[in-house]
C-alpha cells in the first residue's frame, strides 16, 4: 500500500496539468490576430535564446525571415546565426503552411518529421511536431509545443518547449520583430 502514497499524488498532478493546460481559443478575443499569412509575409528580424532543462541559456541567436503568402502556401525561410561562439553553424529552415480549416494548419519542413499541426485564435497560434535535435555528435528525436502571441501590429513573442517522452528539455524564447 506505500505504493499508492506515490501512485495517487502523481495521477493527481498529471489530472491537474491536463486542466490547465493553455489552448487557442483561450486567447479568441486577443487582437492583433495571429494569422501566419497575415504577420510574416515580408521581411521580419528574430532574436533568441535557448534555455536548458536547469535554467541556463546554452544558445544565443538571431533569425532573419523572409516570407510569401500566394493565397494557398505560406512559405517562411528562416536564416539562424547564433552568437557569441555557441555551438552550431548558420542554419536554415524553410516552412510551407497549408491553412486546412478557417483557423487550422498543417506545415512541412526539411528537419520536421511529419506534419506540424497549428491552430490560431485571437493573438495565438499553436503549433506541435516532431523534429530531430542535433547537440554535438548526438541527435535526439524530440517533441515540439510552440506558441506565437501577437503582441502589437510588428512583435510576435515565441515561447516553444523542447521534450523527449514527456521531459522538459529545455525551452526556447524568441521575439520577431517585422519591418
């Protein structure tokens, strides 16, 4: 019976987690709206920072983005340089969205594994997918939450969180300034 002195608290917690746990529509009323096609199609300028598991930042960098939007396929090529002598070259990503419903999309890219799943409301845009996570000689196939809040007509704040089978390891904050 010890066993349930451990077993009852920890399924307690996980029931409380999965009642708060943030989703889109929390955000409907949030203005400007976080529409993908509406915010990067142009030129917009990022700057980040990579926070592991135990609060220290391991990363440093910047992004410059280039965007288009041709009614059907938002397209977002990011340019990562990190700073300061941080492990890793300059990086790309290119992004292709599909929106699949009036407030849902799906997006494909080169280290994503699979389809990302978005959904925006309000100011907020959320997005999951699975990617591989390159540190050092390793890779690690890791889960991503990423959440995008339009904070004024050219500032998106990014949270995302980086976790492997259920573990936080680390979170990274980004903030995007468009031109």
């Amino acid at each position: 019976m010890r066993w349930l002195n451990f077993v009852l608290p920890a399924l307690a917690a996980c029931g409380l987690s999965a009642c708060t746990t943030m989703q889109p529509q929390d955000f409907a009323g949030g203005s400007p709206t976080m529409a993908l096609n509406d915010y990067f199609p142009g030129h917009s300028t990022a700057y980040g920072i990579f926070i592991d598991r135990f609060g220290n930042v391991r990363n440093q960098f910047n992004v410059d983005c280039h965007g288009s939007w041709d009614g059907t396929t938002m397209t977002l090529q990011e340019h990562f340089t990190y700073i300061g002598g941080a492990n890793g070259q300059p990086t790309s990503r290119t992004w292709h969205f599909h929106k699949t419903g009036p407030q849902s999309w799906e997006g494909t890219a080169g280290d994503v594994i699979g389809v990302a799943t978005g959904e925006q409301d309000g100011n907020a845009f959320h997005m999951t997918y699975v990617t591989e996570l390159h540190t050092g000689a390793s890779t690690h196939r890791v889960s991503v939450s990423d959440w995008m809040f339009r904070e004024g007509p050219g500032v998106v704040i990014n949270h995302t969180t980086i976790s492997k089978l259920g573990v936080t390891l680390g979170d990274v904050q980004i903030a995007f300034v468009h031109d």
